[in-house]
C-alpha cells in the first residue's frame, strides 16, 4: 500500500503544472487514472514473484540432479539402503543375480525398484515366496469337492491319451463288457456269501471305468462349461469315496456287516438287469433303514419298550454310522445314476424317481 501511495505521489508531481483555461484542478485525479495505476503495481508485483519463481527453479535443477545420480550408487553388500544391517536371513539367503531376475520375471515382477540394491532385490524375491508359500497353506483346507474339481482341470489333457489306450484295452479284455454281464446271483448272498466279494468289486470297478470314459467322450465345448467340469469332479470325488469299500471288498474284511453287503449285492443285482427302481429301493434300505425311527423317549424306567424290540440290524441307518461309509454309498447311488442314464431301462416304470 506504501509503494502505491508513493507511485500516486509521483504521478501527481508529474501532473502539476498550470492547468489552462476552464480545465480541471491538477491536484485532483480521476477513479479510472487511480484504478489504472494500481493495475500496474500489480502486474509488476506478479512479473517480479515469477522472475522469483524461475531464479529459485534455476539454482534446485543442479541441486535435484546430482542427488539422483547419489541415490543410484550402489550400497555395500553389508547393510540396506539406510545404513542398517541387513538381518541375518537376508545374509543366509544367496543367489546369483541372473536366477533371482529369472524368478522374479517368472512372477511378472520388476526384476528391480528404483534405487534397489542387489540383496534387497533377493530380500523382495524371497518375500513373494513366503507369501506364495503361505497362501497355499491356507489353500489346503478347502472341501474335497474343490480339489477334485483342480484335479480335473489340472490332470484333464494329460489323461486324454492314456485313457484312449485304456479304452482300447479294456475292450479287448472285457470284450465289450457292459453293466449287463455277468449278472450277480442274489442266492448267493445265503448260500455263499464269500463270493460275493470279488462279483460287487468288480461290478462296480467296470462301472466306474465306464463312466470315466463317457466323461472322456464327451464334446470339448462341454467339458469346459461349469457344468461339465462339476460332472467330472462328481466322477473323480465318487471313485475316491468308493475307495475305502473296494478295500474291504479286497481283503473280504469282517467290517462290512452282512446286511450291509447284501443291500450293495441286491443294488448291483438290479443295477445289472436295469431295475433301477429297485436297486434305489434297497439303497434307500442301506441309507436310512426300512421302518419307521421311533420318535421321544424310547426307554423309561428299567422296562424296555416294545417299540424297541423291532428295530433289527437291517432296519439301522448305516449312512450316519461314520463319514467313511456315508460317503461310499453315496456314491453308490451316483453310479446308479449314471446307469439309467447310459443304460436306461425298456420298461419306463423301472426308472428312478
């Protein structure tokens, strides 16, 4: 405000001299010559902060460069950027420059930062591996649908080949066998039950042989859609499920109860002579019993209830026995599935609800 008065001062000396005839007093200005004045001051005050502005920028240039050209220098082996020494896992973990830059470009990471030194760029690629290592770990509690389902996607064009020699073999050897030969005996199951063993082993091994090619045949497009990959997780989660069964199967063990084996000898009977209507029906008997659950208090007193007395061996629920033989036999009604479907029944009234 001073420099403007000054300026005002000096302008009105200037203007003052004789005024002519009929003319304005000199020591009076005008508005537009008062704003006009302090529009100068402005602009000379805005010239002289940018020529400021331009000298300050001039003298941090030199300055900026030189502190970039000492942050590139590499720094000792010994300790990190900072000065600090490097810890004790960083000095253990040795590796040559050319593998670390070939893993860390096998992860899509820049093989190194802005201002990185050589061990730091170790330390980082180590760092990204313990994550790795970590998510992995947590990976491993998921549900054994979702890793029959990675296996399917992982192992689904590896297998293509060998299951087009298996097939061939297998037509040579079973001679074109179907879920309709060699039908199991049910009289068996009373006269010599030991046979029966090797009869439902191999039924259902050459069921599950031929479902697993029917997936392998089916049209690429389909194999690839979400459905289709979850029919082929079925396949493989129900081949492992069966596992434990083919076992005592094997080993003809006396874990299986009877009743238990001769519901699966009448579900592969009827699976045989396509009566999937009654094979469902003794898989439901092996499932969940065939009467009713008596419901409330059963047993009061020292006295048994008669209720009681009708619940035989072959009327338990085996399927909630354990989680081992839940999941075989629930299996085993998903091979019944897949029979109807390849092999469907003349009669319509035999097809499964």
């Amino acid at each position: 405000m001073d420099a403007l008065m000054a300026e005002i001062a000096l302008k009105r000396k200037a203007l003052d001299v004789p005024a002519p005839d009929g003319a304005r007093p000199t020591k009076y200005m005008r508005r537009g010559e008062i704003e006009r004045l302090k529009e100068e001051q402005e602009r000379r005050e805005k010239e002289q902060k940018e020529e400021q502005r331009r000298l300050e920028r001039e003298r941090e240039e030199p300055q900026a460069s030189s502190s970039r050209t000492s942050t590139k220098s590499p720094h000792p082996e010994g300790g990190s950027s900072n000065g600090s020494p490097a810890p004790d896992s960083v000095q253990s973990f040795n590796m040559s420059n050319e593998e670390t830059i070939r893993r860390l470009r096998a992860k899509g990471q820049p093989i190194r930062l802005f201002g990185e030194t050589d061990k730091e760029r170790r330390l980082r690629l180590r760092a990204l591996e313990l994550i790795e290592e970590k998510d992995h770990e947590r990976q491993g509690g998921q549900n054994d649908f979702k890793k029959a389902l990675e296996d399917v996607e992982n192992i689904e064009r590896q297998m293509k080949d060998r299951h087009e020699s298996d097939r061939d073999r297998s037509k040579k050897k079973d001679g074109e066998a179907s879920l309709g030969s060699e039908i199991l005996d049910l009289n068996l199951v009373k006269t010599d039950p030991d046979k029966l063993y090797p009869i439902i082993y191999y039924a259902l091994k050459r069921a599950l042989k031929e479902w697993e090619q029917w997936m392998d045949e089916r049209p690429e497009h389909v194999k690839h859609t979400t459905q289709g990959k979850n029919a082929a997780a079925t396949q493989r989660q129900s081949a492992d499920n069966l596992k434990p069964l083919f076992k005592l199967l094997r080993a003809r063990a006396s874990n299986l109860p009877a009743d238990m084996l001769a519901r699966i000898a009448e579900i592969v009977h009827y699976m045989q002579r396509r009566q999937y209507q009654r094979a469902n029906d003794s898989y439901l008997r092996l499932s969940i019993g065939n009467a009713p659950w008596p419901i409330g208090v059963t047993m009061v007193g020292i006295h048994e209830r008669s209720a009681r007395e009708k619940i035989s061996a072959d009327q338990v629920a085996h399927v909630l026995n354990d989680e081992v033989s839940r999941k075989y036999i629930q299996s085993l009604k998903r091979i019944l599935t897949f029979a109807q479907t390849k092999y469907p029944p003349e009669d319509a009234t035999q097809l499964m609800g």
